[in-house]
C-alpha cells in the first residue's frame, strides 16, 4: 500500500509534497520544537526540507512494502500543513515499527497530535497488520509522554540518545504499544 492517505474528523494524512517545502521548513525551524527530535538539525532550511519531500518519495516508491510511511499533517478545510506523523524501521517480518510525530508550535494544545497519532496507529494495526509499534520521548517531553500515555503506550526502557538540533546527549525513554492492548482498550 503505496501513498496512502488517512482522513480523521480534523485532519487528512498524506505522503509530503513539493508543495509542503515552506510549511514544512517554517514548522521545524524552530528550535523549542526540534529539540525534542532526534534527528532535525537547526537551523532547519529550505534544502533540508527538499531533501526530506524527495527521500521520502523515494522510500514510498520503493517498494509496495515501504521500510516507512511519512505523513503530513494537513489541517481541513485550510488544507495547511500544521505536522508531520511517521511510521518508520517498519520490520514486516517482526511485524513491529516506529516512529515519530510533531505539530507546529502554534497548533499544539488542540488534539491534533493525539487525533493523528490515533490515526497512525489504527493504520498500523489494522490496515497493515502490523502487531507491535515502538517510540519514544527525550526526558523532559512532558506533552509528548502526555499523549502517548493516552493512546496506551507504556515506558519499557530508557537509553541515552543525542539531539541533532543542540547537540545535547539526553536519556529517552522507550514506549511501545503492543497491537493486543490497543485492540482491548478500542473494543
Ligand atoms: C507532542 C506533540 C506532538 C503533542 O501534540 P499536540 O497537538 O500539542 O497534543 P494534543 O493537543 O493532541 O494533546 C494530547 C494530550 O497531551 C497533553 N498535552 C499535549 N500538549 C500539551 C500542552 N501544551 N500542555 C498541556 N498538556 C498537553 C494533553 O494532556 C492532551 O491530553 P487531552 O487530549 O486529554 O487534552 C506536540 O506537543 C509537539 O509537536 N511537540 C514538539 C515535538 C515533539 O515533542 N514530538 C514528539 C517527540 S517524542
């Protein structure tokens, strides 16, 4: 399942555009927002958000079996960008992924991030079997282990991992969702 697209009541998740390059680049140039992100460098520009729109074109044509799905998150009827929502390291054999989500600073607080993480992992579960989803937090991320925490994750681990944004070495906690819970607390 290539390019899938995902419609919740507010938002409509879709493969990144060329389009996206400036909502994207303002969304994650923002230092408050990156540094809760492993791997989003700061200042974050116009060509890093080109490269990104291109890899991931390029993973979703790779195969019909995509090692990631990269989502937009596009805000209706506006049709503006507020985030991006991932799964990635998908392991079809193991049945497990990860992934990762952020909503521009200035749409935080409305239950985007929790409606698209939802969203995400329905999609996981039900659309692409998969049976057990893996993430995370930096220590500190008090929304974001807030949201989790109420889609069902739980901490299993902690591991010290670096932020490309300041460059600072953090603990992060691991989650995971196993597909048998969700299905228990969703039925
Ligand atoms: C984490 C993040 C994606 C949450 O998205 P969001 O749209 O702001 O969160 P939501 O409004 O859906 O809130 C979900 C829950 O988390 C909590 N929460 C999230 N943001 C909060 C805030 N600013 N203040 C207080 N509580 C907050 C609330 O308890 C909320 O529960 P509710 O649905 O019962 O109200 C967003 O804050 C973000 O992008 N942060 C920076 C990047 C990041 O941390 N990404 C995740 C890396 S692990």
């Amino acid at each position: 399942m290539r390019d899938a697209k995902i419609e919740t009541s507010r938002l409509t998740l879709r493969p990144w555009a060329e389009e996206d390059i400036e909502q994207l680049t303002q969304g994650l140039n923002d230092l408050k927002l990156a540094k809760w992100l492993a791997f989003v460098p700061h200042p974050y520009t116009a060509s890093h958000a080109e490269n990104w729109v291109r890899r991931c074109r390029e993973i979703s044509n790779s195969s019909d079996r995509p090692a990631a799905y990269e989502f937009a998150i596009e805000l209706r009827p506006s049709r503006l960008v507020i985030g991006g929502v991932s799964l990635n390291k998908i392991d079809w054999q193991a049945g497990t992924a990860g992934g990762g989500i952020w909503i521009a600073d200035n749409h935080q607080g409305h239950g985007y991030g929790r409606e698209a993480f939802e969203a995400k992992i329905r999609f996981a579960f039900r659309e692409l079997g998969l049976t057990k989803l893996v993430n995370g937090f930096f220590d500190g991320n008090e929304n974001s282990w807030a949201m989790q925490r109420k889609l069902g994750y739980r901490r299993v681990a902690e591991v010290t991992s670096r932020c490309m944004a300041d460059g600072r070495q953090t603990i992060e906690h691991v989650t995971t969702l196993l597909r048998s819970d969700w299905e228990r607390r969703n039925n």
